[in-house]
C-alpha cells in the first residue's frame, strides 16, 4: 500500500511540476520536453521489474530485495523533496530502480504466505490487491494538496517558508509514506516465509559455479557501463539532456521487445500446442501494448487537461487537478468485486481473454470518445466540468477491469510451464512500452489540437477492439485443435 502511496502520489504531481512556471515552483519546461521525461520515467519503472526479479532471485533473496527496494524508493522521494534540478533527476532514477526491485517480487512473497493446495491463496491477493489501490486512492489527495492548494502554501507563507516549495512537500510526503512501509515490512517480518530469505542457487556444485560467474559477469557488465556512459557523457559523445536519452530509450524498447518474440518464435523449441498458445501471448501482448499507451495518460494528457482545461470546482469549492488520479483506484476497488462476481455468474458463458480483451479497449475507446467532447467544448476557451472526466475515467477503469486481471490469468495459463516466470515479465513488458508511449503522447499536448489527439486515441482503440474481435473465432478454434 506504501509503495503505491509512493508511486501514484508522486505521478500525479509529475508532469504538472514540470511543466509549471518557475515563478511558481515549477520546472518551466513545455510539454514536448516534460513529455519524454516522464514517458522514460514510468516505463524504466516497469521494465527494471525484470532485472528486479533476476536480483532477487540470484542475488539478494526475495526479502532483502523487497527491503532494499523500499529504501532506494524512499531516498529518491527525499532527493525530489529537495529543490534542485540535479536532485531532482536522481530522484526519478532511484524511485525507479528502487521499484524495479520492489514491485514484481513482494508480489512473490504474497505468494509464499500460502502452500499451493491454500484455499485462502486467492483471498489473500484479493487483499493485496485492495491494498494496492487504496495506496494509489489515498495519495494524491495527501500528496495534491501538500504541492497545489492554497491553503498549504498559505501555512508555508504563514510560517516563514517560501510558498513555492510547496511541490517538494508533496514529493517529500510519499517519501514519509514509503517509510512507514519499511517499518511496518521489517515488524511483520516474523510472519514471512523463510524461502524468501536467501538467493535461488543450485545445489549441484557445477551448476552453482555457473551460476556465480553470471552474477560476477553481469555485475562486472554493470560497472563497466556505467564508467562508459560517463565517459561519453564528459566527453560530450552522448548527451546527458534527458529528453534525448528518453527518445533514445525508445528505441531500445523497440529492440528488446522485437528481440524477444524474435527469440520467442526463431530460437524456442516448442511443441506445436506451446507454439499456438505462444501465438494468442504474442496477440494479447500487442492489444495490452496499445490499452495501456491510452489507459496511462491519466498521469500525462488527461493530468494537463485537468489542469488547464477543467473547472476544478465543488460547491463553489477548489480543489487541486491531481486529485482526479484518485478516481481510478477508487473505481477499481469499488467495481473489482462486482466484475469477479459477473465472471463466476457467467459460468460457461465467460467470454474468453481475447473477448475480454475486446471490450475492455471498446470501453478504453469510449473513455476517450468522451474527452473529444470535452476538449471541443475547452477550445472555445470554456473550462468544462469535472463530470467529463469523471465518465472518462470510469469507462477506462471498467476496461481496465476487463484486461488488468484477465491478461495476468491468461499469460499464467497459456505459457509453457518451462517459462513460465519469463512469460509473466511480457506483462510488465507490455506496461513498459504503454507507459512509455502514454508519456510520449503528452510531448504532443501543445502541437496538435486536443480533439484530434483524443481522436487519434480513439480510433486506434475501437481498431484494436475490431482486430481483436475478428480473432476470437480463429483463436478458439486454433486452441481446441492443439
């Protein structure tokens, strides 16, 4: 739940920080520069989850990477409590490599609560789960007002302090949060399993050698490149400006992602039912890729819209524009359980994952459908009212329901058993790339008119949805033959 706190509390000031003038705190930078930094901020902090969980399993153990993680976490929420632009790129750097460590293998140790045959297993990540999104519910309320409402950078002015500093309060407020959860991780600690106290290494001698001449060589490659980036760094080979090393990033993400279905397809043996079920992952992945591209612009166009286009008042009351990332989670804790209820209702009727995954774009699409409206009505100049992205976002949530769940399901049951912890990274591989691009999107917010960005948006949705739909046929058909 802290980490969430962490995460989501900060995300929601992001982008506004950056983009807010200088005169009031902000970085001052436009939108094509605050873009690309926030879209290799969020996307690093899912795709280090991969190496995150290689860490864990070879190096430090489960519980010491999770503790670990924390703490890194929290010293990159104190770097951007402090104002400097040097702290300020640290910060993200260590919020996500600290996440990177964290996110994917507590979900782990959830896990190892419970032997195989538990019957509470599912019940105890349902706990999980409610603690996740009532971390990410409650912290832009905290976090928002610390850095947006007048009333705090009144009590700053009152005291003596600048008003301005106002964002940094917010940032250092999750920092606070993530060390509650460090203290509250280490007292529960005697209720944690002890398998996930050490590293993974085999038993057999041989094996074992293998296996620390990895962790050696990968630690050496580590070192080694970070002393090259910094040389090319000084020596002006490479730029340091984040918004180029961003775009660049781009393009790795291009290269491991085509680099491993490559590997995937070409260099796999597999039997002929592992390859076709391999075949509806790869289809899945892509349909995922584009639901988040559109899902994760909740921290990045939408959060400007928010702030520049919506008249963020109730009852004659102000409230700050990152408050609306509170909405999502709280849809999701509050539909989750009626969506789990409709799908054992269904019984043999449930519609398979690509069919799920169908609607849930269609619903995506319709979220967006309605932001056309809404920014045709703000570019004449009108601010409108919460309620468009209120709809917004519950349409997207309801989507997100439909494929969040669905897709961890499917991926668990369609990998071939021998990869099966591989195949979960594709999940995090696909948020990678989505958030990457939901990031890229907002570099756009001030080129291309609003309507036509949310069109594009659409439309790309309610295609996939189409494509998708066309598929489920072929797809059934394909997997009762294997």
């Amino acid at each position: 739940m802290w980490e969430r706190f962490s995460y989501y509390g900060m995300r929601a000031l992001l982008i506004l920080f950056m983009t807010a003038p200088a005169a009031a705190g902000g970085l001052g930078f436009d939108t094509s520069r605050a873009g690309p930094i926030y879209a290799l901020y969020v996307s690093s902090v899912y795709l280090l989850s991969v190496p995150g969980g290689w860490v864990a399993d070879r190096v430090l153990g489960l519980r010491r990477a999770v503790f670990v993680g924390g703490v890194i976490i929290m010293s990159g929420h104190i770097c951007l409590a402090i104002p400097s632009i040097a702290t300020f790129y640290l910060g993200l750097v260590l919020i996500a490599v600290g996440t990177g460590l964290l996110k994917s293998n507590v979900s782990v140790l959830v896990g190892k609560l419970y032997t195989p045959d538990d019957i509470r297993r599912d019940a105890g990540y349902s706990i999980y789960y409610m603690g996740i999104n009532t971390g990410a519910f409650i912290a832009p309320f905290i976090t928002g007002w610390l850095a947006q409402s007048d009333e705090f950078k009144r009590l700053l002015g009152s005291a003596g302090m600048n008003p301005e500093t106002s964002w940094h309060w917010g940032f250092g407020a999750a920092a606070i949060g993530m060390s509650f959860g460090l203290v509250q991780y280490v007292l529960g600690g005697k209720h944690l399993s002890a398998d996930g106290l050490h590293p993974i290494r085999p038993t057999e001698p041989k094996a074992a050698a293998r296996v620390e001449r990895q962790i050696r060589l990968v630690g050496a490659g580590v070192v080694v490149g970070l002393l090259l980036l910094a040389v090319l760094v000084m020596t002006g080979a490479v730029s340091p400006d984040p918004e180029v090393i961003s775009r660049n990033f781009g393009w790795v993400l291009i290269a491991v992602t085509v680099g491993f279905f490559a590997w995937l397809f070409l260099l796999g043996k597999w039997t002929p039912e592992e390859r076709k079920r391999l075949v509806v992952i790869t289809v899945l992945f892509v349909a995922a890729t584009v639901f988040w591209m559109a899902y994760e612009q909740a921290g990045s166009t939408l959060n400007l819209f928010a702030d520049r286009s919506a008249d963020n008042r109730v009852l004659g009351h102000s409230f700050p524009a990152s408050w609306y990332q509170s909405l999502p989670p709280l849809f999701i804790i509050t539909f989750a359980p009626v969506f789990a209820a409709v799908w054992i209702r269904l019984g043999r009727r449930n519609p398979s994952s690509p069919a799920k995954f169908s609607i849930a774009l269609v619903l995506l699409g319709l979220g967006f459908a309605v932001m056309i409206v809404a920014a045709s009505i703000a570019a004449t100049g009108t601010r409108v009212s919460p309620l468009w992205l209120v709809l917004s976002y519950l349409l997207q949530t309801l989507g997100e329901l439909c494929l969040s769940p669905v897709g961890l399901s499917a991926i668990s049951t369609l990998a071939p058993v021998r990869i099966a912890g591989l195949m979960m990274g594709i999940w995090f591989l696909a948020l990678s790339v989505g958030n990457y691009l939901a990031g890229m999107a907002s570099s756009f917010y001030e080129k291309i008119p609003l309507p036509k960005l949310f069109t594009i948006v659409t439309l790309t949705a309610l295609a996939t949805a189409l494509v998708l739909a066309i598929l489920v046929r072929p797809i059934r058909r394909m997997l009762q033959r294997s």
